[in-house]
C-alpha cells in the first residue's frame, strides 16, 4: 500500500488523490488499447496480409501517417487529463 502526504488538514484530500489515481490508471489502460489497436491492425496491413485477397500494397506513407496518428491519438486522450487536474488543482490549493 502506498503512502499518501496530505498538505491540508482535510481527510477529504486522500479520496480526491484516489479519485485522480484512478482516473490516471484508466487513461493509461485507454492509452495501451489505443497503442495496442493500431499495431495489432497497422502492421500486418503494411506487411502486405491484404495482398493475396484485394492485391492492394499499403503505401508505405500511409503506414506512416497511420502510426503518427496513434501517437497523436494517445497524446490527445492523455491530454484529456488537463481539465481533471486543473479541478483537483483548484481543490489541493493551499
């Protein structure tokens, strides 16, 4: 179990710090289906597995536009986390 330092007297600051713990592991799990989504699809159509049924090539650009945009997916989602934190943020200021 992990220790958790309040900075306030208020017991009510360690159910905002398990809230936004939680919401934390949530993202992160969000973030690894993301990750995991895009490669588990976006490599064996770039490695050619739809060449023998439609003869389409996946262009080796597209590949790559394909995984930046996993990258920016994840960003963006992890981004999400701002307006959580900024609410806790006002609630945790001294």
């Amino acid at each position: 179990m992990e220790k958790t330092i309040l900075i306030k007297d208020d017991l009510r600051d360690v159910i905002t710090a398990i809230d936004l713990s939680k919401y934390t592991l949530n993202k992160i799990k969000q973030n690894l289906f993301w990750a995991f989504f895009y490669n588990i699809v976006g490599i064996p159509i770039a490695a050619g597995i739809l060449y023998p049924f439609t003869g389409w090539l996946l262009n080796p650009a597209i590949a790559a536009a394909a995984m930046a945009f996993s990258s920016v997916s994840v960003v963006s989602n992890s981004l999400l986390m701002k307006s959580i934190n900024q609410k806790i943020f006002k609630f945790f200021s001294f």
